[in-house]
C-alpha cells in the first residue's frame, strides 16, 4: 500500500514479513510454478483498468513514478500545446487592442 492516500497496516506488515520468512526465497521451480499459472488464468483478460478520473491519474502517474528524466513526451507535449494556446490569446488580445 504505498499509495500517498493510505498507509500500510503495520500488523499486516509484520504478518506479511513473518510469511516471507516462513517460506523462504523463490525458487526457479516455483517463479516457472507461478508463471505457467499465471499463463493459465490470464487475469489481464478480465482486468478492466481503471474507472474513475482518479484512478486514471493514479494510473497515468505510474510511469513518471520512477523516471530520471523530466516531463515526459506526451506531458511535454501537453505543456506545449498549452503554451502556444497562450500565445494565441495573446496575440489575439494584442490584435484586439490595436484594432
């Protein structure tokens, strides 16, 4: 839960760091084990993605998450757009004073 809206349950936490513990380490077997199920349910076949604006912003944020760089293209691209829509009233402000 590493979501800026909630925080983790330490008890939970603690209960989850215990199980790991208990179980041990992944092995090869067992990633191969859990990929062929995965293989065989296919839960990205039912996932239906996110619904509400929020949630499409929390998802949209998912990439920038970890990013080096700066803005991103598509944001780049969006502060551009916003730019020369700027310019253009102000033009047309200016076109409107001196006429």
């Amino acid at each position: 839960m590493n979501s800026s809206n909630c925080t983790a349950n330490p008890k939970r936490v603690a209960a989850g760091k215990r199980n790991r513990a208990k179980r041990g380490e992944i092995t090869t077997a067992g990633l191969e084990q859990l990929r062929q199920a995965a293989l065989i349910r296919k839960p990205w076949v039912h996932s239906t993605g996110p619904r509400t604006s929020a949630g499409k912003a929390r998802s949209a944020a998912n990439g920038l998450a970890r990013s080096e760089g700066g803005a991103s293209v598509r944001g780049a691209r969006r502060e551009a757009a916003a730019l020369q829509s700027l310019f253009a009233d102000l033009a047309a402000a200016r076109r409107a004073l001196l006429s």
